[in-house]
C-alpha cells in the first residue's frame, strides 16, 4: 500500500524535524550526502530556522501519523553573476517510504518554485548511486561532469534548464 503524503513548504517552526530527518540521512545513507551527522550536529535550532527562511525546503508527510517521511531543498546563488542558478540539495526520503510517490511530490514543488526563479538547477548525485541518478534524469536533469578527488568517492554534477 502506497504512503499518501502531504507536501509542504517547511517554515522556521519545522526547524527541529529538519534537522533530525537531515541527520538521519546522513547517518542511513552515508554515501549519498556530502556531509556526515558530526559536520551538523553542533548547528543550532535558530540557524536551522534561518535556513528554512532563507530556503526553499520542501516537507513530506505520511497523511496517516503527520511524521516527517521526506525532505529537499533549493539554495539560490547569492550574488549577480549566479542569481539565475540555484542548488537542490538534501534530497531524501525514508526508506521504509520510497516508491511511495513522495520524492515525486517533494521534486514537482522544486521545480515549479525553480522554473519561476531561476533558469538553472543543478545537483550533486554520487556517481555510484543508480537509483538516484535514474530519479533525476526521470525529472529531465542531464550528467554534465564527472568529479572523482573532491571527495572520497565519484560524484555526477547534474543540471537542468528551465
């Protein structure tokens, strides 16, 4: 039985479920997120809470409990020469929630808040992690460069035009 989710923009007041959804990320999927658990965890409530007023952070809740069961972001550039890109970042939905149809959800309201602001969305993608590089390339963003001494293991840069 597919999970019925509530998408939804995250505000200030989400700040503690952010953090811990993000966390756990970190913490199950160690391969797929270029930080770990210690590099966040020091990161205080009010500074998450900036983030999510500053960002475009996408929510995804299971109809049935309210539990946060997913999450994804946009962080635009800051100055002149990259206002017109922005950055998904922190895609991840919990394991026992995937093929639910709630990754879909979170990344239509990603690109639809993109598509008005920006006219490039890129993303990093483990090189090695087919199921979300399929994902991806599903919702239109193509591999543009290969990155193998940035980090302990490969990574695909992956963009899209709007």
């Amino acid at each position: 039985m597919r999970t019925r989710a509530i998408c939804r923009r995250l505000n200030a007041s989400d700040a503690d479920l952010f953090q811990a959804l993000r966390l756990e990320s970190f913490r199950l999927e160690p391969r797929a997120f270029r930080f770990a658990p210690a590099d966040e965890a020091h990161i205080a409530t009010d500074a998450v809470a900036a983030r999510l007023t500053r960002d475009f952070v996408i929510g995804a809740f299971n109809a049935d409990d309210s539990q946060m069961i997913g999450v994804g972001g946009l962080a635009w550039g800051g100055g002149v020469k990259t206002r017109h890109k922005a950055l998904l970042y922190g895609m991840y939905v919990r394991a026992t929630h995937r093929r639910s149809g709630a990754a879909d959800e979170i990344m239509k309201r990603l690109i639809n808040e993109a598509k008005q602001n920006v006219e490039i969305l890129t993303l990093t993608v483990v090189s090695t992690n087919l199921r979300a590089l399929r994902f991806y390339e599903r919702w239109g963003f193509r591999v543009y460069a290969l990155k193998s001494a940035q980090r302990r293991f490969a990574k695909a840069i992956i963009s899209t035009k709007r």
